[in-house]
C-alpha cells in the first residue's frame, strides 16, 4: 500500500514537471513584477513631488524602495531558514499550532507552552525508547536529560496550574463600605423572598417538538401553539448548517415554533406578565430551562413567568461553514410573536387563562444575545413595518412597561443600521465583572439610548457585580462561559458561586419588576445604592448607575465640544490647576459607550509616603484643583425633596500631561518616578515607621485606596455648605480582573470605564449652614483636595428628587 501511494505521489510529479515553468520563466516573472512595482512607485513620487512642490518627497520614495527591497531579502531568508526544521516536525508544527490555538481559545502563551512542553517529551521519549541512548555522546546526553527534565517540569506545572480553581488577584478596597455615614437598609422582607401564592407549571408548544416531550405530547390541547415564518428575520438558513439544523429540528425557517415552559401563581388574576428568553449556547444544549429559580421567585409573587424556547436559532458544531447571523431581530420578534398568543388566549372566555393576564404590565427579560433582542422586541413592538424590510407588516403594539438585560450583548443586529434607541420604557441591566464571555459592560451602551419623555414616571438601572460570571445567571450554563470543556483555563478563583450570583438576580429582578409593574416604589432606593439591600444581598462590590424622568441635566457633555460650557443655556463651567480637562466619548473594552463625560485629573506630586494623606494638609490652597458649574438658578425647581446627583468613575489614566503633546493614556502608576524625589530625611523616618508595614505588605499586598474629594455648593446670595464625597461613598478605583489563567503569566489584566451615581439631598445638607438656600444654588463646585492625585470620569449631573417625597 504505501509503496502505491508513493508511486502514485512520483506520477503526479513527473506530470507536474511537464508543465512547470522553468528557471527562465521564473526569473523574467520576478523581474516583472519588480520592474513594474518599482515604476509605479517612482511615477507616485515624481507626480507628488511635483503636486506639492517639495523635491524631498522623490528621496522620501527612493528610500521606500531602497526599505522593500531589504524585507524582500529579510523575508527570503526567513523562509529559506524555516525550511531547515526537519519536514516531518515542520508538518507537526504547522498542523498542530492552529489547532491548539482553537482548543485552547487563542492564547498564544499556551499554545507556546504546549509545543514547546510536548516536544521535549518527545524527543526525549524516542530517544530512550526508540533510539540508543547509551550511544550518544556526553554533550548530547546531557542536552537530552536536560530537555527531558524541563519537560517534566513543565508537564508537572501544567497540570497543577491546570488544576487550580485559579489565582488571587491584587486585594481591592470596597468604597461602598468606607461611607462616613450610616446607610439605613429598606426594611421589610426580601424580595428574593417567596410571596404567598401557590406556584402551579405548564408548557406550551406546537406539539411537534422531536427530543423534549414537554413541547410535544406532554401539551394538553389548549396550549397547541402556531408555527410561525421567520423567514423575513433570519439571514443564511442554508448550506451544510441549516440542512442539519432542520434534520435535527424536524423544521425549517418558515415554520419555528411557540414553546415555553410557564410559571404562574394559583389565582384569578389578573396578573402581570413576565417573558425571559436565553442567549446563544449550544442548541443541542437547551437553555430555556436555566431560570427556574426566577420562575419559581415571580410566580410565588404574583407574576406569570414564561421562558421561552428559543434554541433553534442557537448556534451548533455544524455552522462550520455558513451560520445564522445577526438574528437577535429574530430573537426579539418571536417573543412579540409569543405574546401574541398569550393576549389570543385572554380573550378567549373557553381557555384556562381568559381573564388571568394583566395585558396593561408586561416585562421582557433576557440573557446574553437575548438581552439584546429584548431592546429589539420593545423597539419592533412600537413599529407598524419591520425597519429593514417595509414589506413586513408588524403593528403589535403591546403595553410593555419594562425590560432587563442579563449580561447582554449590543448591536448584533442594527436596525437600519444603527443601534436600537427606546423612550419611556423602564430598564435595568446586570453584568458580572468575570464574565468570560460577553467581557465588556455592553448592556450600558443600551442604558444610554434609552430616554424619556412623557409624563409618566420611568428610571433606568445599571448593577455590574464584581465576581459575577456570564453563566451562572442560567442554572444550566454554570461556571463555564467559553463553550470550551476545558474549563481549567479559566480563573475561578474571584467568581461568585452559583447560588450567590442567582440570589444577587433575585434580589434585583424581582424588586424592579416589582416597582415597575407592581408600583411597590419602596424598592427604588436599591437601584442608586446596593447598601440599601445590605440585608438581602451577599457582600461584593456592587456599582450602580441610575436615572429617572424627574432627573434635570447641568451638564451631560453630550451638547458640544465647548468645555466650558453646560448643557443648559446660560451655563458656564471653569477649572483651576487641573492636570487633565476634557470632554470625550467613554471608551469601553469593546468600543464606544455612546456618551461623552468630562476627565477631571490633579496630581500634586507628593512623596510616596503621603499618598494615603489628606493633600489639603500639604499642599497650599492656591495649588487645589477644582472644577466648577456655574447656572441659572430659576432654570430648577429646587425645594426640600431635591437631591443632587451625578455619575462618576474612576480612570486609570496618568493624571501628569506629557510635556509636549496629547494626554498620557498609560495608567497612573504613582511611584517615585511620577513623583518628586523623596528627601533623605523623609525617607529614613518612612524607613523607621513603616518597617512592620512593609513586612505585612510582603505577604498581602495593600489595595489602593478609593479616592475622595469636596464638594462645594454656593446659593445666589453667596452662602454656601461643603461635604465630601464620601458622606455618600468614596469613589471605587476601577475594578481589574483576570478572565484567564494564562493572563497571570503574561501579567494581563482588564478593566474599563463603569459608573457610580452618587445622590445628596439638599434638604439635608443644608442644616449645616441656616442661611444657605438650598432653592437657590447657582455653583456646583468639585474640590479634590482630599486624594493626592487621580482622574475622574464625570457625567449626568444635574438635580432630581428623593424617592420618598
């Protein structure tokens, strides 16, 4: 056999030499090519120089094909020197090297490690087994033991890092909890708590279902759903991936079908409804079953929870070559779809829930891609005529009042090629900090692009939790977020367990769909400050940014490019001794925020031993940084129930400017070398004083402490009071984590720009000083002089009210 092959391999050859260009050929095709590239340079250059007049320009081209010609013969004799590696681990190498890079989610440090670990196994294992070892040579036997050793060693460190829930990760310091004052918790029981209904189960579906009998036989003859055509929605049902997604399925894009496995309470009624769909996973992996937890909490309080099954436009191990794309348009419209049937059978007086559902308190609630086809679903629900297609008639027009996005993703689909904007809808948005798969905060792109405008009240929430994971929001996705089996790549070590992350869910699901749908307005306080649920939730970091229709905007910097300017007319802003001053777009891990903030930075250059002092104890008053809103007094209704509010983060920045040029955007290391030089006098009594702390600090490094300033509010009389910023909290350094284990060995970490809103109430602060008028408050006044440096991320300041008034 293998002398066949090989007679055949020397056929196709000898074949291929009849053909192939000779020496000659080749030569006059390289000078060719050279020739012709080499003239059309020169020509760019020659009509250049002439167009702008500047002769340097044609040596500037000369110098261009002077480079490329020495890569040419760089490249030529990389290649050439490649070739050298013996064929048969040259085909090992190319082989081998993209498919470790796929199993092991393109970390190129493992993917070195691994070639590198299972070649010197190996080779040491041919020798000893396949070769004589006793006949080499003393130098070569030495290489060989050596190479043998290190790959011991690298197997043996492999499969203990391997097994590893993970690493620790630099200490940080919980802001929330150095508040100077009390926070008082919402009394009353949790509402993660189970309420007083009996929680009764059912599933609908189109009866056909091939592998779960709950969406086929199992459904009694009043849940028989509809197929529906989704053609319209879904882009490449085609090729080798749609043939088998419809040979699994039993169906095809023009008949998907309505399941849903429902929870509701026992009862008349009538009853808010609650529609939960999951992301993209595996669809062989159903993942409509995950938020049991959820239904069990809601229908036990008085809410039908429907999870929808939506698997079918899930991805699958066959979309090798052609695959479903940008179907959360799809996502969201079949869950119009599945309320159009819930609406069908609460009117109709011979069905089991004729008159159960409160078709006027509708939520939507979805995870991953489905977080974003929620926006979707409001969007389409508002809309006579599907926006890329006006063939396609919509005209829904359901009541829905509120939607959550569990870790979502945005603009997958893009309407019209732009992103989804919504008005008077409520929304709240949750994303774990050690989410692996959807890495950056992409629910708060939405949270900006949701606006209101009626009369109605309406707010917009945003809680990202540190040590939260992208699946274990769904019992069935778990710790895993990548898809890969090999889960020990992952740091685990700061994630949540299961249950914590689910009762954080509970906690925040249930409360707003609560207040939003059931008016219980007590929970409000929850959504601008997590300390207010300290009895209900478990201990992390919690970061909450919110926004309500009663909130009146200073300065949203989304007006102009003017910095002094506010968003109100006649407002004015002005700094003194900043290091940093500018308005510019939020940048996230993956892409812009879609809003513009203000970058406030000082940095006073103290010694490394007062970093964690109060700068205002040592640096003169004329040097403090400050940055100030001037406005109108009479363009806010201020009384008693006015609190002011902003958004604010922190960046990591260097808060020193070049000395020349644009902003440093390296981060703001701190140490000596930013700082001016530490005297010996200073440095000998640091040395005495803090002996036993730098002892402690060998084993647990410091966290950094959060920052804090003053904030001064002037009336228009001139009174004024001043509080720090922590009397609400300080500010919480920004959040870095490590996704991978790998990161640990490559000194990789991530994080980005995510908010706090921070609330006073004027009222309350304004016993400090008799004569200020809280009514009249024409200056808002930023003065860092606690922190000795730092940059700040601004936005949304203006004035709304308090909750309970």
């Amino acid at each position: 056999m293998k002398k066949r092959i090989r007679n055949t391999i020397l056929w196709i050859k000898s074949k291929f030499l009849l053909i192939a260009p000779g020496k000659s050929a080749v030569k006059g095709a390289a000078i060719g090519l050279i020739f012709l590239t080499v003239s059309l340079v020169l020509m760019n250059s020659i009509l250049f120089t002439f167009e702008i007049g500047d002769p340097w320009y044609l040596l500037f081209g000369l110098v261009i094909i002077i480079v490329a010609v020495l890569l040419g013969l760089l490249g030529s004799w990389l290649i050439k020197e490649i070739s050298f590696i013996p064929r048969i681990y040259r085909v090992a190498l190319i082989m081998s090297g993209p498919l470790l890079f796929l199993i092991v989610n393109e970390q190129l440090v493992l993917v070195a490690g691994l070639i590198l670990i299972s070649s010197l196994l190996g080779a040491a294992y041919y020798i000893f087994i396949k070769s004589r070892f006793s006949a080499l040579k003393i130098p070569k036997k030495v290489i060989v033991i050596f190479g043998l050793f290190i790959g011991l060693i690298g197997l043996g460190a492999s499969v203990y890092f391997y097994s590893l829930t993970g690493l620790d990760v630099d200490p940080i310091e919980n802001a929330a909890l150095l508040s100077t004052y009390k926070i008082a918790a919402i009394l009353g029981k949790s509402p993660a708590e189970p309420g007083r209904y009996v929680v009764k189960k059912f599933t609908y579906g189109s009866g056909k279902d091939k592998h779960r009998p709950e969406f086929a036989d199992k459904v009694t003859y009043n849940f028989i759903t509809d197929s529906v055509n989704g053609v319209a929605f879904l882009d490449n049902w085609k090729g080798f991936s749609g043939w088998w997604r419809e040979k699994y399925w039993g169906f095809d894009d023009k008949s998907l079908p309505i399941n849903g496995r429902v929870w509701y309470p026992q009862g008349q009624g009538p009853f808010p409804l609650v529609l939960i769909v999951h992301g993209n996973h595996s669809m062989q992996d159903y993942s409509d079953l995950g938020y049991d937890y959820l239904g069990e909490l809601l229908a036990s309080r008085g809410m039908i929870l429907a999870s929808v099954d939506e698997n079918f436009i899930n991805s699958s191990w066959t979309d090798i070559k052609g695959r479903l794309e940008k179907e959360n348009d799809a996502r969201g419209w079949l869950l119009l779809e599945h309320l159009k049937v819930w609406h069908k059978w609460n009117s109709k007086s011979d069905h089991p829930f004729y008159k159960k559902i409160d078709t006027t308190k509708i939520a939507l609630i979805g995870h991953s891609r489905g977080g974003e086809a929620v926006a979707h679903a409001a969007m389409l629900n508002e809309l006579e005529y599907y926006p890329d297609d006006a063939n396609v008639k919509l005209g829904y027009h359901f009541n829905i009042k509120s939607i959550i996005a569990i870790a979502p993703v945005d603009g997958q689909y893009e309407p019209g090629d732009t992103r989804t904007k919504l008005k008077d809808i409520n929304y709240f948005v949750i994303h774990g900090a050690q989410d692996a798969d959807v890495s950056s905060y992409l629910g708060s792109m939405q949270y900006e692009r949701i606006s209101f405008q009626d009369s109605s009240y309406h707010f917009k929430s945003g809680l990202y939790v540190y040590g939260a994971n992208h699946g274990q929001f769904n019992t069935s996705w778990g710790k895993n977020d990548t898809g890969n089996p090999f889960t020990g790549l992952l740091n685990l070590q700061q994630q949540l367990t299961d249950s914590t992350q689910q009762e954080i869910a509970k906690v925040y699901i249930s409360a707003f769909l609560e207040a939003t749908l059931l008016n219980k307005k007590e929970y409000l306080p929850l959504f601008i400050d997590a300390r207010k649920g300290g009895n209900w939730l478990p201990e992390t970091i919690y970061l909450s940014q919110f926004e309500d229709s009663n909130l009146k905007t200073i300065a949203n910097f989304d007006e102009d490019f003017d910095v002094s300017t506010t968003s109100t007319d006649s407002g004015s802003i002005q700094s003194d001794n900043l290091s940093v001053w500018r308005e510019s777009e939020i940048q996230l891990k993956w892409g812009k925020k879609g809003s513009r903030a203000a970058y406030l930075g000082w940095n006073y250059e103290l010694e490394d031993s007062l970093k964690d002092e109060k700068a205002i104890d040592f640096v003169s008053d004329s040097l403090i940084a400050s940055y100030s809103l001037n406005f109108d007094t009479t363009a806010f209704q201020l009384d008693s129930a006015s609190v002011l509010m902003f958004s604010m983060a922190e960046s990591t920045e260097g808060s020193n400017p070049k000395s020349s040029g644009k902003w440093i955007n390296e981060p703001n290391k701190n140490n000596k070398e930013e700082n001016v030089e530490t005297d010996k006098a200073n440095s000998t009594e640091e040395t005495l004083n803090s002996k036993k702390k730098k002892e402690d600090e060998s084993e647990e490094k410091k966290a950094e402490k959060p920052l804090d300033f003053t904030i001064h509010l002037v009336d228009s009389a001139g009174q004024s009071i001043e509080f720090l910023l922590s009397e609400f909290s300080p500010l919480q350094r920004q959040i870095s984590v490590t996704i991978w284990k790998s990161d640990f060995i490559i000194g990789d970490s991530q994080s980005e720009t995510v908010f706090q809103t921070f609330s006073f109430n004027l009222g309350k602060l304004a016993k400090q000083n008799s004569s200020f008028q809280p009514t009249q408050i024409k200056t808002i006044k930023f003065v860092f002089d606690q922190s000795p440096s730092g940059v700040v991320v601004v936005d949304n300041i203006g004035f709304g009210r308090e909750f309970n008034k």
